[in-house]
C-alpha cells in the first residue's frame, strides 16, 4: 500500500500525485517508471513515468493523464488514501552525460517524465533547449519548472492559444538546423509527436532519443506485452527500455499494438463515466 | 475418449472395494494388479470448456483406497528412483490403501512440503509412474498406480478437513534469509530455512505470492485457493512477505546483504523470460507469448469479463505454436475464453510432445486441434497491422537429434496458409534476466542461467540459487528438489 501525499490538479484532465514509496525514491533515476494497480483483484496494471523523487521525504511523483478506467479512478483518489501496488523503478534509466547541447521536447504529458532528463542533463554540464508543446494553453504543464532549468525555452500550442502557433517539430527542425547542431534531442510525448520528431532531426543527423510507453503487465520481462521493433529486432521496453533511438523505433507497429484491446477499453471506458454520472445523480437525490 | 461420469466411477469404486475388503486373505500380487485402475473423475468437457472450475474433480475415498491396494510394495521400489524428492511412495500408498489418509500425508510431508500441487502438476507419467511395476506388468505407463492422484487426494483431504500439525519452528536464532520469487522453489527454501528459526523475508515483483502457480498455470489445472494456502502456513510460520518488491530494481541484491543485514539469500526468480520464434509478423497486434497471454487469464483473471480490468484478446480462431504443458494450458484457457477454433502447431509428432499425455487427452477432450509435422514460417497482418494468418511449412521426421528425438525436418516447397486472427507463441522460457544483470559478480551460463556448485550456492558468498533459474523451464517438483538442497546448505551456513 503506498500513501498519497499530495495531489494537484494540473489541468482539466491531468493530475499530480506524490506517493509514498520509500525504496522506490532512494533507487529511482531519470527515464525509470513504476507500475501501478488500484486494486489486487481485479484492477489492471499500468505503466507510468516518475516526475520526481524525494528521497528524504521517501516521495515519487506522479503526473498522469485521465484517459481510461485506472486512470480515473486514481484521479478520484484523495491525499490520505492510498494505492494498492507501486512497482518500481522499473526500466533502463536515461543515459546521462555531457553532450554539449541538448535540445529536449516534451509533448503534452510528456514533459512529466522529460523534467527529471532535463535535470539530469543540465547537471551533466549540458547546455539546454526546451521545447514543450501541448494542444492548447492549458494544457501545458510543469513550464516554471522547465524554464528553470532551460538555456533556452520554447512553448508552443497546436491552436496558437499560447506561445507559437506550431507543432513542436517546427522549432525542433530550425534547432537542429543551427550550426554548430544540436549534439543530442530527447522527445517524450505522445507517439505520434515522437515519431515525427525523429523523422524531424533525421535528416540533421542528430541522435535523437525517445521513451516508449507501451501495454505492460509485469514490468519485469516476463509477459513480452511491451515489445517492439527497433532496428528490425524486437525489444521489451519495460527491460531493455523504456528508451530507445528514435530513429530506429518502428512506430507504425508500435501505434497498432497501443489499439490492441482499443474496443474493451472504450467499453470499460464508457461504463466508468455512466458510472460516475450514475453516482454523481445518486448524491445529488440524497 | 469416452467420458464417464464422477458418480458412475464412485459406485463402480465402492462396490469393487467391499468386495475385496470382505476377504479375509491378504491379496496376492496377482490380485492387486486385477484390480481396476481408477480413472480420474472429471467435470463433463462439454460443461467445462465455458468455464475456468477445475476439470479433474478428485478420487473418491474409495478410488483412492482401491488404487493405493493396486501398489505391490516392491521392495527395490523404482518408483521412489524416479521422484526427484524421493518420497517414499510405497510407504504412503500402503497407509492409504489401510484408509489411514493422514498417515499418507505424513509420509509424503516428509520429503515434499508441497504434495496437493505436486500431485496435481507433477508429469508422473516420466517420474515415479514410468517405474512402476504395475504399469509394465501391464505393459502401459498408463496402467501404472496412479500415485500422483493418490497424492493429491491425501493431501486435499488433509487440507479440507484442517487436519496435519502446523510445522514447528525453532527457537528464533537472530538470523535472517532473504528469498527472492515466491514460486515453488522459493516456498520450499522459506519453509525449511524458517524451520530451523532463522527469520525468512520473501520477495515478490506482483502483487500475489505464488509465481509460476499463479500467474502460469490455469485455475482449472491448479486451484488458486491451494496455492494461497500453502502460502498461508508460510506466513503463519512468521514468514515475511514483501510484494510489489523487485530485487534489482527496488533493491539490490547485495544491499540485502551489505546494508539489511540478511545473512544469506535465495534467487529463485525463475525462467520468465519468454522466446519468440522470430519470425516475420511476430510482432503484430494479436501474438502473445503465452506468459502474457496465461497473465491475463489467470492472474489478472482476465477471464472475469464482468470484473476485471485487465483486457485478454477476443478472437475467433486461434494458432498456439509449441507442444508442451505451456502450449496446453494456453490453448485450454483460449477455449474457455470463447474462441472459435484452438489449432494447436507441432513441428514434431505427438509421440515428441514435451507435454503430459493427460493434458494433451483434455485438450483434446475441449475441442483443441491439433496440427502436428506443421511450424509457423511467418505471420501476415492486415491493413491494421494485426494478425490475420498464418504461413505454415510441412515438416517430416529426420534422423534422432541430440535429445534423442528425432529431429524435425521441414519439407520444402510445402508452405500453405491458415487463417487466424491471434497466435499465442508457446516455445518455452529463458531464465530471467534482471538479477544477473544487476548483480555484479554473479555468474551464469551463456543462457542466462544462474551457476550453483552441488550444495546449491551460487558464485557469490551467502548468495544461493534454485529452480528455473538455475535448470532452465523445467518442472514444480524439480524446483522443490533444488529448493530442498540449496535451504539445506544455508541451514548448515547458519550454524
């Protein structure tokens, strides 16, 4: 059982959560995740990044997205309740060291699981360029805490209501365009922005880095449900990853796989909001 | 194979045991191997391919009685060389074939701390029963004394009805093991190192104690509630259990021995690391290995549409590759989950497969197909990227390979397609990888296994390995063996 500490909404959709999870903070670095379960019996398993540790207080953070039935449920949660299963940390941490410049993109939620690379990076002695992105002005999450640490800062929304009017891989392109380039780029996001910003530094030749999260089960190699192709060889991301070179990563297959059980998910989907107006209904007679 | 029913089997049982229970002459060899060999009462396989209940139900007292009187108490007993924890079977049988249950159960508690899984998972067929007397007196194994049911019968009647001592645990000696994995080596080692009065912590990557017995095999072959409650007198010997717990990840080995003060520790992680055929197409939505697959079903009970979140794959004709316990227990749960059609792909013949004759019957029994001289080639996808058919080649018997089988040969130009829509890959398990990669120092085989010398000590000090990770997928009773030997050598280390 792992204590929720605090929670902050940070959008309409999106949560902030600190657990607690003594081990789990002590051994955690950058690029690692845990799996999370609501309930033992019944409840499934799912994969989320690590935004944050505190090991004094023995803290993880959490930032996840609302979108299926945990995810809901685990936004319902309130600061005393707790988690059923925290597994973690799981996962290759980033590799971390000087490049020189490091330009990282962080797309939506995405930039939850970039913060603590970008921490990484700069105390590698990185010089840092941080581009966030995000669908509209309130959803962009965590920019004091990425202006903080940026040499360079660009925020853009896809319809213009903050920063650039721009998808991320505009500014990413005119970066790695700049002489001398780039000598590395991260990008956390959803897939498709991923795959789109590999496509985008290819032709600069910059290595570009990308975190896969993929449906998983156990986390630990056992279930294969995670794997992809990279290279033409398949990979397990909760093992061998979660990251990999971007410009080797098969996302078409990758995207396919993430719609495996798209139909049951929608179902449970649907079921937990009727349910939740059914409550909400329930409340309002009494 | 005809089905008869459990109640037929009981009244043929009781009424063939007064008989001989009425004669006041001891019987002769002869006699006791006339008497009927007891068929394992089943549920109806058209009743239990929709549900996840048990299949085999369990002797009657009187089945269990008449099929221990079949035992002719050799006196050399070649069945015991054939048990890997040497159990002395004839001593059992003979206190069950006198009615004294508990008495057996003692017997068999003596050299296995897990007899209600052993007797049902065990493959007596290549074990104790392959040298049973009584089988090649009547010149098929499958007439030998079916020990393993007899087995399983004591021990659930000891279960049920609460009887057998809780083990005694000794004086606490401030010494403390650390068990990694929860599966049946794991439980045989925190059993006997506990006993002595060391304290024993066991961790546990899931959320569920049990390993392999719980997330592997299927409900219907292995009752969870069995397994919980071996568990159960662990813990209530004063086993420590740590779940959501994964030793090189949230904890290093050795910091369990340099900074927690554990003074010795067991890997007994097992061979979750499943193989793939690599093959085109292995990667499109729709192939599951069968660990995830069996995950699902069991664990997560995937099965329970109504209930659990966790989404298992609806298909209507599915494709399992491979031929063992594995292959079985997935095809099985495929048909419970409501596919169309189970073809089961076997590059060799059945003769070959590495699974237990009475698994591949029920398969049989549930509607499965079976496919064999048959491999995968590649797997096509639609427009989705999800599996859509099959490429399979036609294979013939060659000349015997290393393993003494003889060596599949594929037969070119035989390629044909079948159409499916998922494809569960049940090839077999490596072991699994985590802890050697994250254990300095720790050697292994250029498989993956973990090296032990023959006291079941690993290459590091205070550190002991058993199981699937040190045998490669291998079985629940050889895990216990290994278990058995590597907690005997950290009792003596403790001295």
């Amino acid at each position: 059982m792992n204590k929720i500490l605090a929670r902050t909404q940070l959008s309409d959709d999106v949560y902030m959560m600190r657990l607690d999870a003594p081990y789990i903070a002590r051994e955690r670095l950058p690029g690692q995740f845990v799996i999370l379960q609501l309930d033992n019996e019944f409840g499934e398993r799912i994969p989320l990044t690590i935004a944050d540790a505190d090991p004094a207080e023995g803290s993880v953070t959490i930032i996840f997205q609302a979108v299926g039935k945990t995810t809901h449920n685990l936004a319902d949660k309130r600061v005393g309740e707790s988690v059923q299963s925290v597994l973690g940390p799981l996962g290759q941490p980033t590799h971390i060291e000087k490049f020189g410049t490091v330009v990282c993109v962080g797309g939506g939620i995405g930039v939850a699981p970039l913060h603590p690379i970008v921490k990484g990076m700069k105390a590698a002695g990185n010089r840092i360029i941080v581009i966030v992105g995000a669908r509209t002005r309130n959803l962009v999450i965590m920019e004091e805490q990425m202006r903080a640490l940026a040499d360079e800062f660009i925020v853009c929304t896809d319809d213009g209501s903050y920063g650039r009017k721009a998808l991320v891989t505009e500014p990413l392109k005119e970066v790695c365009g700049r002489i001398p380039k780039p000598d590395m780029a991260v990008a956390i996001g959803p897939p498709i922005m991923m795959k789109f910003c590999a496509e985008a530094t290819r032709p600069f030749g910059v290595p570009t880095v990308v975190s896969l999260n993929t449906i998983m089960i156990d986390g630990t190699g056992m279930c294969g449900g995670c794997r992809v192709t990279v290279g033409g060889q398949t990979k397990f991301v909760c093992v061998d990853g979660p990251e990999f070179d971007g410009h080797k990563v098969d996302f078409e297959n990758m995207m396919q796989r993430l719609k495996a059980y798209r139909k049951q998910e929608d179902h449970a989907h649907t079921q937990c909001h009727l349910d939740a107006e059914i409550r909400a209904k329930e409340q309002g007679t009494r | 194979m005809s089905h008869s029913t459990p109640e037929t089997l009981a009244v043929l049982a009781r009424q063939e045991l007064e008989g001989l229970l009425k004669r006041d002459t001891p019987l002769t060899p002869k006699e006791r191997i006339a008497i009927t060999a007891q068929e394992m009462p089943t549920q109806d396989p058209e009743v239990r391919r929709r549900n996840v209940q048990e299949v085999a139900l369990g002797y009657t007292p009187e089945q269990a009685r008449l099929e221990s009187m079949r035992c002719l108490q050799c006196r050399n007993a070649p069945c015991v060389q054939g048990c890997p924890v040497r159990i002395d079977i004839p001593g059992f049988l003979k206190a069950a074939a006198e009615g004294d249950f508990q008495g057996a159960c003692n017997v068999i508690k003596k050299n296995s701390l897990l007899p209600a899984v052993c007797g049902r998972v065990c493959p007596q067929e290549t074990q104790c029963q392959e040298h049973c007397t009584v089988g090649k007196a009547l010149k098929s194994v499958d007439k030998a004394v079916s020990i393993g049911r007899v087995e399983r019968y004591v021990a659930d009647l000891e279960r049920e009805t609460g009887g057998g001592a809780a083990p005694t645990v000794k004086p606490a000696t401030g010494k403390k093991v650390a068990v990694i994995g929860t599966g049946p080596a794991s439980i045989t080692v925190a059993a006997d190192v506990r006993r002595e009065g060391h304290e024993v912590v066991m961790f546990e990557a899931f959320h569920k104690p049990g390993g392999v017995l719980v997330y592997g095999i299927p409900e219907f072959r292995l009752p969870k509630a069995i397994v919980q409650k071996e568990i159960d007198t662990l813990t209530g010997m004063g086993v420590q259990l740590q779940t959501n717990f994964v030793i090189g990840r949230t904890r290093k080995l050795k910091a369990l021995i340099e900074e927690d003060g554990f003074d010795a520790v067991f890997i007994g992680t097992g061979a979750g690391l499943p193989k793939f055929m690599n093959i085109e197409g292995e990667n499109l939505v729709g192939v599951f290995s069968a660990n995830e697959y069996l995950t699902r079903a069991n664990l997560m009970k995937a099965y329970d549409f109504g209930r659990a979140d966790t989404p298992i794959y609806r298909s209507g004709r599915v494709a399992v590759l491979g031929g063992g316990n594995v292959a079985m227990d997935a095809a099985r749960t495929a048909v419970r989950l409501g596919a169309g059609e189970v073809h089961v792909i076997y590059r060799r013949t059945e003769i070959e497969m590495p699974a237990r004759i009475e698994e591949i019957a029920h398969a049989k029994e549930e509607g499965v197909i079976f496919h064999l001289l048959e491999n995968a080639k590649r797997l096509i996808g639609d427009e989705n990227g999800c599996v859509k058919a099959i490429e399979c080649l036609r294979y013939e018997l060659g000349e015997p390979d290393s393993s003494g089988r003889r060596r599949p040969v594929e037969i070119k130009g035989s390629e044909f397609i079948r159409d499916i829509d998922a494809v569960i890959v049940a090839i077999g398990n490596d072991s699994n990888p985590l802890i050697p990669r994250t254990t300095e120092g720790l050697q292994t085989t250029k498989w993956g296994n973990v090296i032990v010398d023959d006291t079941g000590k690993t290459s590091l000090d205070r550190v002991y390995a058993g199981g699937d990770i040190v045998l490669g997928a291998a079985t629940v009773i050889l895990a216990m063996g290994e278990g058995r030997r590597a907690a005997a050598s950290i009792n003596e280390r403790l001295k």
